[in-house]
C-alpha cells in the first residue's frame, strides 16, 4: 500500500539526513563523474549505499534506479521500483548552501506512489502519497492560486528564458528566480511559495521523481514540456522537461511553449 510505503520512506530519509549532515561543510571529498554528469560526493556515496541496502531490503521486489548507482534492465520486469537521488543539489552541497535535499520515491506502473522530499539543513520534510494530500513537516499544504503570467513568481534556470522554447521571440515577462535543486523548486510550488517551475532540458527521473507527486497531491499541475503527463520507469529514464504551476497558471504557461 502506498502509506506504508511512505512510512518505509519517511524513516530512510530521515536516516538519510543523519549520514549526509556530519559531511556537510566539512570538506567531503568530491570528483567530476566520469560520464561527465557533474560532481559527486563521498556523502552522496554513503546515503545511496545506505538507502540502496535499507529499502532493497525492506522491499526486495522492488526495482532500484538511483542517480548513484549502475542502472539495469532489471527494473524495467517490476512493479515497484525506487526512483532515488541520494542528494539532489550536490553542487550546492559542495559549496556549503543548505538547499539540497534527499529525494525517494516509488513508482507503479510508470505513477508515483509515494514520495519524500527532505532538506535536512532546514528541517523540511514533503511528503505525499497517492490520494493522500501533500504535507510538508505534517501541515497540508497547497499550491499558488495565481493565473497571471505577467506577476508570476517562477523558478527557472536562464537557459528556460532562450527564445527557442517560446512562441514569440522572446520569452514572456514573469519574476524568474531560481533553486539548484529541481526536487525542492517542484516541492516550493506545492507549498504555494512560488507559482510554477519550469525546466526544458532533459530531466532524470530521479530529480523529478518525488516532486511530481508531492506537487500534484498538492493539487498543482504538472507535465513534460508538451503538456504531456510524467511517466516513470522508462527504459530512458529522462524526462521531456516539466512544467509545474497551479491549476489556474498551468495552462497559460503551456500556451506560451513552442512546439517541442
């Protein structure tokens, strides 16, 4: 069942955070992945070996894709899989910002089920599980009523803001700001803090994974690029963008994208 699920998730990030914090500003040794996907961790290492070994355990049906490990053909044959960043924010650990979270998941049959978002540093644990309601440290949250795009508060990266990914020659006037992790701008939208998120690049599963169900819990809208729904689990575990508002923006934004 998704609750216990969540139960099982709540408790490894919890433990999760305990493992990252004693490395946190305290010169962890990091490395440039050899695929070139940016920076690593010996923390990011640790809360993956221990994540890895923790609900692999508790759930040993469950398939496994995690930003930290070897992926497999292996999860594609079930019904369950852990979609895992051990620390979603690395770079931002790296330099000693406190905006990085531990990001866990499960998905069924390509859906989200149950989802943990937690940023240790600043005590903020989001949590959701299906038809359950989003929660962030145990308070309902909900999204952003806001429909104008013009006054919108939106978290996006520069390169949201090239001409190429809109209709007009040039991007359309809203507040850009902006959060390195995509788990905590996806997690900020639910909360209502911001209107939407956007990013156009090609996501992994792993960063967005969570995010998307503690945001549509919250009763925010959330697709790829297109407007098309998230699935999870894919073969090629990238995703075709997301765009995150509330109800009311959602649309509105999604009018603006050019063709992709």
């Amino acid at each position: 069942m998704p609750e216990a699920d969540l139960a099982l998730l709540i408790d490894a990030a919890k433990a999760a955070g305990d493992i990252a914090k004693p490395f946190f500003q305290n010169d962890a040794k990091k490395w440039d992945k050899e695929d070139g996907t940016g920076p690593v961790t010996e923390a990011d290492l640790a809360v993956n070996s221990y994540l890895e070994d923790t609900l692999r355990a508790a759930r040993p049906d469950y398939g496994w894709l995690s930003e930290e490990s070897k992926d497999t053909d292996e999860r594609l044959s079930k019904d369950r899989v852990f979609i895992i960043d051990p620390i979603d924010g690395t770079r931002s650990f790296i330099h000693g910002a406190k905006t990085w979270a531990h990001s866990i998941a499960v998905a069924e049959a390509g859906d989200i089920i149950a989802a943990v978002i937690l940023l240790p540093m600043l005590d903020l644990m989001f949590t959701a599980h299906l038809g359950g309601g989003a929660h962030l440290n145990g308070e309902t949250i909900s999204p952003s009523p806001h429909a104008d795009m013009q006054t919108a508060q939106v978290l996006a990266a520069k390169p949201a803001m090239d001409a190429q990914h809109w209709k007009a020659a040039a991007a359309p006037t809203f507040n850009r700001d902006h959060r390195p992790s995509l788990a905590y701008r996806l997690s900020l939208v639910a909360q209502g803090r911001f209107d939407a998120m956007l990013t156009f690049r090609p996501s992994w599963e792993w960063d967005i994974a969570a995010g998307a169900l503690i945001a549509s819990e919250a009763g925010a809208m959330i697709s790829d690029k297109t407007g098309a729904p998230l699935r999870f689990n894919s073969s090629d575990p990238r995703l075709n963008g997301v765009v995150a508002a509330g109800p009311n923006l959602h649309p509105e934004l999604l009018s603006h994208l050019a063709s992709a």
